[in-house]
C-alpha cells in the first residue's frame, strides 16, 4: 500500500508539465482520430483512448496525462500481483518496488506515449490471463489472452513477440508426449487465431476510411521507405535493431519480478 502511496504522489507531482516533442503530435492526432481518418505513426489503440477519454473527460494537459498515469499504476499492481502469485508475497513487494522507482518507468509514466504505459498494460494483461489459464484450464482465459494479444499489437508492432515467447515457455514446461503436443498446439490455435481477428480490425478499418493510416504506421514500424540506397539500408538496419531493443525493454519490465525472487 505504501508503495502504491509513493507510486500516486510521484505522478500527481508532474502531471501538469506542459506537453513537449512527440507529445503535441500524439495529442493531436488523438484529437483528430477518433475512429475517423486515423493517420498516426503507429497502431491506433492508444491514440484512441486517448481520443475517446478526451471526449469523455476533456482534453486538458492533465486530463491527459491522468489516463497514461491511471494504466501505470495499473502494471504496478499486475506486476505485484504476478510476483505474489507464482513466487511470494516479499516478490510481489520487491517486485512493485523495482518498477515504481525505476527512472525509465516513472518518466514514461506521465508521457503522452505508450510504453511505460499502455504497451507495458497489454503485455502484462497477456501474460496474466495466460497465466491464469495455466491455472484454470479455462478456454474462455486462452479467448481472453487472444484479445488482449491482438489489443497489445494493434497498440504497438513490438508486442507481437509475446505469442513466440509464451509458445516457447510453454514448450519448455509442458510433459514431452504426443498429447500435450497436440494439446500445444490447440491451445496456440486458440491464441494466435484469436489475436489475428482483433489485429485485422485495423486494417479492415483503415482500407474503408483512409487506406494510408495502416500503410503509414506499418512503414513506421519496418521503415519500408522507397529506394535502394546504401544508407537506406543502413537506416533499414539500425530500426531493425531498436526493434529488438524494444523487444528487450518488454522483456525487462518482468525483470523485477525475476529480481524479487531472488
């Protein structure tokens, strides 16, 4: 509870910064695309709910900066809960502890982006009901990682590494025979085809309104630029190495709970 205390104190003390940067151009196009002529770098889902909670509540700095804090206190209590489940009650505190004082964390905690916040919400949401799932043997829990899969990859293309990497602990821990083989593959039929359906409403959207808004965010994310050139390539390059780097900073956001067991 302290914990939480300090985590709500920190991003009450900043939440009325100014924006600055890449801020003005995400709180413009939130404003601008709600559901219509989307044109944003990246997949719609955070620019939305940003749009859709600024018709709700109104589009002050702080307001703003309310939701994106309001989903960070939301992985600090995921990330508890998870430590608390599959190691102790001392995991999950430590756990908390990490992320709530972690520099990167806390900075993007009040950013007008996604990572800190609703990218970081989605992958912990998708391990969670995979998680439970393991627990329950509840399809509707495979559904419902499926969902938030495809939620978390149409927040940001980075996320699509969650299904590899959830096949391949699953893989490592299940009985080796013909049964939990095939019963892997039902389950990751599930999950994948599930995620596919959500992620396809985004370009379903985007061929019947504005075609280039998936275009533009895809060559965002794999920076498929016209031309040949040699220092093209280099730069094809270089963002497929952010692309693994953003890969581990998703990784590392479960690294407090693998600190905290220690």
């Amino acid at each position: 509870m302290l914990i939480f205390l300090f985590a709500i104190l920190m991003r009450l003390s900043g939440i009325n910064q100014v924006l600055f940067g890449d801020e003005l151009f995400y709180a413009e196009t939130a404003k601008d695309s709600v559901f219509v002529n989307y044109y944003g770098s990246h997949p719609p889902i955070s620019f939305w709910l940003h749009g859709v909670w600024g018709l709700l509540i109104g589009a002050a700095v702080w307001k703003s900066r309310l939701l994106v804090a309001l989903f960070s206190l939301a992985n600090i209590s995921l990330t508890y809960y998870l430590g608390k489940k599959y190691f102790d009650e001392k995991t999950g505190v430590w756990a908390a502890f990490i992320l709530t004082f972690s520099a990167w964390f806390t900075s993007g905690s009040l950013q007008l982006d996604m990572d800190a916040s609703f990218v970081s919400f989605f992958f912990l949401i998708t391990v969670y009901f995979y998680t439970k799932f393991l627990e329950r043997k509840d399809n509707k829990f495979l559904f419902l990682t499926g969902v938030f899969y495809g939620l978390g990859i149409l927040t940001k293309y980075t996320l699509v590494l969650i299904g590899p990497t959830l096949a391949i602990y699953h893989l490592f821990n299940m009985p080796k025979n013909k049964d939990s083989l095939k019963m892997f593959a039902k389950y990751f039929l599930i999950i994948f085809s599930t995620a596919f359906f959500v992620f396809m409403l985004f370009p379903i959207f985007g061929f019947t309104t504005n075609s280039s808004s998936f275009y533009a965010s895809f060559s965002h994310a794999f920076d498929l630029l016209a031309g040949n050139t040699n220092a093209q390539v280099m730069k094809e390059g270089i963002n497929y190495f952010l692309l693994a780097i953003q890969f581990s900073n998703a990784l590392l956001l479960m690294s407090p709970l693998m600190i905290g067991a220690l």
